[in-house]
C-alpha cells in the first residue's frame, strides 16, 4: 500500500467527524438562538404582565385613585343601610307616581327583612306610566322592578298596571 492509500482513510474520518462536529455546532448555535429569542418572549410578555397589573408607581397610583372614585360613585347610587325604610320609599314613589298624574289604587308591602318590596296597583295615561318608569329606571338610587304587568284599556285610552319595586341598600363601610 503506498502512503496515499494509507492516509485517505484517515482525512477521510476526519473529514467525517469535522462535518459531524460543524453540524452539532450548528445545531447548538441555531438552539441558542431559539432559546435565546423564546427568553426575549417570556421577558417581555413578563414586563406586560407586570406593567399591566402594576405599572410603573404614578401610574398605578392613579389606577388606584380611578378604580376608588368608581367605586364610590357605583356605591353613592345604593342607599345607605339608616338612610332608608319601606315607609319612606312609598311616600317617594307615592310622589312620583303623582308627579305624573298616575292614579294609585292599591298599594302593600311584600316580603320581610332585608328582601322588602312594594306592590302597586296604578291605573294611567300610557306616557304618564311611561314617564314614570323612565325616572325609576333613570333614578341617582337603584330602584328595582322585579315584576311589571300592563294591561292596557282601548275604550278609555287608560292602562292598568301592577308592579313591584323595591331599592337597594349596602352596608358595607366604605
């Protein structure tokens, strides 16, 4: 065998594993750069999270003051536990409904404790009715009208109607 034959096996080896090696170091770089870009992604998704949840302390302070006046302004529309009885919410919606000419036939208290209700039999002019509800449901308070039956009267241009309505309170201290 000459010299030549005897070499080519072994460039030919390592040829062999120099491609080999070239490979794997691709691989390890091209799976750094993966790893490093899918880092990049979680950081930054992170720093949304916690920019968007916190935010830099100015601004989450104002968040704050903002969700706070929101807060307040949702809980001025409930009536406070002492500032408010059945009795004194009839004589509201009493006013009310006679404020646009609704005629009140019958009126009762439902229910008991905390679930108290009012139960109104009206007779009226259809946009009086209308107006009325338009108010209570326009009301700064929560008013609630649970049931509402309307029967209306071609004869006489006249509606009759029953409904319940009651008013919410929190208690909650603020």
């Amino acid at each position: 065998m000459t010299r030549q034959r005897r070499i080519m096996p072994g460039l030919l080896v390592i040829a062999v594993l120099v491609s080999i090696l070239g490979s794997l170091l691709y691989a390890g770089v091209d799976r750094l750069r993966t790893i490093r870009r899918e880092g990049e992604l979680l950081r930054a998704q992170y720093e949304k999270l916690l920019g968007g949840a916190l935010g830099d302390q100015p601004d989450r302070e104002q968040k704050v003051q903002a969700l706070k006046l929101a807060l307040d302004a949702e809980l001025g529309r409930y009536y406070e536990k002492d500032e408010i009885d059945l009795y004194r919410f009839a004589s509201t919606v009493s006013s009310t409904l006679a404020r646009y000419g609704v005629t009140v036939e019958q009126f009762r208290t439902i229910g008991s404790g905390r679930s108290q209700a009012l139960e109104v039999k009206v007779r009226a002019a259809p946009s009086s009715f209308m107006a009325f509800l338009a108010e209570a449901s326009s009301s700064s308070k929560y008013w609630t009208i649970p049931y509402l039956h309307v029967q209306a009267q071609t004869a006489s241009g006249t509606l009759t109607g029953e409904f319940q309505i009651g008013y919410l309170v929190h208690d909650d201290p603020k």
